[in-house]
C-alpha cells in the first residue's frame, strides 16, 4: 500500500475527496426539501422632532442639517411641520441608529441651550 492512498483505495485510482459535511450550500434536508433561510428586514424607527416655545426655528433647521444630513430646504420643511404641528419626522433609521440620532439632536440642542425634544417610535 502506498503511504498517499487510505487502506481502502484501489492502488490504481487516486484517493477520492471527503464528503461534504451536511448543511453546506445546497443541502437538503433528509426530507429532501431544501432549506433556505429568511433574513428578515430590521424594524424600522421613526426619530420625531417635538416643538416647545424656546427653540428657535433656526436652531430646529441646524439640527437638522448637522444631525440629519439633510439639504437647507429639506430642513426647513421639516421645521415647519414641527411648528405647525407638534412634531415632525426627522428621519426613519434601524432602532440603534434612530436612538443614536434622537440622543445626538438631544445633546446638540442642550449644549447651545435649548430644550429641543427629539424621541423614537416604531414605524
């Protein structure tokens, strides 16, 4: 026997290749059926600007723009909603990133001394 070959290969063939281990790509259950897995889409987080009677509305749109990345005239729409309305959607990001978000406007709105509410809610 030669020391390359395992004790049940033919000398004249060369050695065949380990079975693939069960639940490789393709694998079938041992129903046959095949087995995909779901990813599911992450819930999606709303970040909600409130209006109160101290901070400026110049002061909303710069929070907007800073925190938010959004243009001049995207930032001053949304301000407008969260005069006129109450409150107004300033974004729409996973929990993490809506929760990092909403903190953010919070401690940027508290560093220049404005009482600026911003609080997440499910989409």
């Amino acid at each position: 026997m030669c020391p390359h070959l395992g004790p049940t290969d033919p000398p004249d063939q060369p050695p065949k290749p380990p079975k693939a281990p069960p639940g490789g790509p393709g694998t079938r259950e041992s129903s046959g059926a095949d087995v995909k897995e779901r990813v599911e889409k992450p819930r999606l987080f709303k970040v909600l600007l409130h209006n109160d009677d101290f901070t400026t509305m110049e002061f909303v749109v710069e929070v907007l723009m800073q925190v938010f990345r959004k243009s001049r005239v995207e930032a001053t729409r949304i301000m407008l909603l969260v005069h006129n309305a109450g409150k107004g959607i300033a974004g729409v990001y996973t929990r993490e990133i809506a929760e990092e978000k909403a903190n953010m406007a919070i401690e940027y709105a508290r560093a220049a001394g404005y009482p600026l509410l911003a609080t997440t809610e499910p989409e």
